[in-house]
C-alpha cells in the first residue's frame, strides 16, 4: 500500500510534464518573470493538495507536526530558488518539480534515515561545473539493511537539468548494507555557471533478500 500512495504523491498534476515543456499552449510564456510567479504561486496551491494527505494519514501529533513543517519549508526554499537562481523556462520547470519531490517526500514520511550531501550540504547545495562528488548515507530500522534502489522501474536516478547532467552508473554498489556510506558520480562537466541539476537518489530497505520498503531523497545543486 505505501509504495502505490508514494507514486500517486510523486505524480500528482503538474503545469507540465516531465522534460520541463508545457502542455497547454494557451498558458505558455516566453517571460521567465511572468513564468516565476505563475510557478511560485503553483507550489503554494499545490501544497494544499499535500497537505491533505497528511490529513488522510491521521498521524500521531509529533509526525503530523514534522511533516507539515518540512512541506511548509520546502515552499519558502523552492521559491526563493525560482525567484533568485533560476534564470531560464527549463530553469524554472527544474527548480519547481524539485520543490514538488521534496514535498512528496515529506508527506510519505521518512521511515529510512537517508542523508546525500554535496560538499557536506544536502537538499540545496552548490557545486562547481566538473564531475560532482555525492555522498549516500543510509541506514534502515531495527533488522533491515540498505540497498540503493530504483526511482521507478529500469530508472535508478530521477534526474533534471540545464547542462545535460548523469550519473556514472557502470560501478554501482549492487549490496546491501548495515551502514551505508557510498559514493556517487555526477558528471556535469558541460555545465556553467547559474545551471541547475536537480537528482532523486533512492533507497531500498531490505530483510531477508525482501524489499519491505523504500524511499527517494531530492537534491538540488546550483552550479557556482
């Protein structure tokens, strides 16, 4: 049950699709001012319709608090990259999908303790164009190791960018782990300064060969 309403979250309606084009032409700007604000006030409306989950959840009082709070902070970070870093349409499209990952994320809950860090930042890092060092730090409940996972189906990384970013995947640890602590690749040797590149990591908790569980983890960098 909790893998269907985690990729119902995650795919809940966004101003355009994946790639970061927009759909309904009769809404489509070339002004990335005008393109801000309309962004801007979707992650605020959009917020709602997470909120509400949470609402569903019927959580205890302290996790009910928590996972507010983080979507409440998601909204006032998100924005102020669409309206400070962001400087393109893709740009936009990028920093905004982020900021509804993250807020997926929040919602679900965070059951598997998770951390990636770039240059011992996590969540909204910065980074200079070149192959990015990203640090995976992971650990399961009680009994249960970690494994890193797939974000859906053959896809391991959800990633976005403005510079053509990927991850190495030809070296990959396929084991599990009492303690994760692992290193990732991210080549981002063709971007320049004001890219962006947003990247879901995820982790699967696992017991006896069996995953029971798993999460994603949403990191965004600026390159600088």
């Amino acid at each position: 049950m909790v893998f269907l309403e985690l990729h119902l979250i995650e795919n809940m309606a966004m101003p355009q699709d994946y790639d970061g084009v927009r759909t309904d032409e009769s809404e489509r700007t070339d002004n990335v001012d005008e393109y801000r604000r309309t962004c801007i006030d979707f992650i605020e409306d959009i917020s709602h319709n997470y909120e509400e989950w949470v609402d569903y959840y019927k959580l205890p009082e302290d996790e009910d608090k928590r996972r507010r709070a983080e979507i409440h902070a998601t909204i006032t970070k998100t924005n102020e990259w669409i309206a400070k870093v962001a400087q393109s349409i893709k740009a936009v499209d990028i920093v905004m999908n982020d900021g509804i990952q993250k807020m997926a994320e929040s919602t679900a809950g965070k059951p598997i303790q998770i951390g990636v860090f770039i240059n011992q930042t996590s969540s909204y890092t910065e980074n200079k164009p070149g192959i990015i060092d990203v640090i995976v730090k992971a650990s399961g409940r009680t009994g249960r190791k970690t494994k890193l996972g797939f974000h859906f189906k053959n896809d391991r990384f959800r990633i976005e960018s403005t510079c053509g970013a990927y991850f190495d995947e030809s070296n990959l640890p396929a084991g599990e782990f009492e303690m994760m602590d692992i290193h990732l690749q991210l080549h981002a040797e063709n971007a320049k300064q004001r890219d962006v590149i947003s990247f879901t990591v995820t982790v699967s908790e696992i017991e006896n060969d069996i995953e029971m569980d798993k999460r994603g983890l949403t990191t965004i960098v600026h390159l600088v």
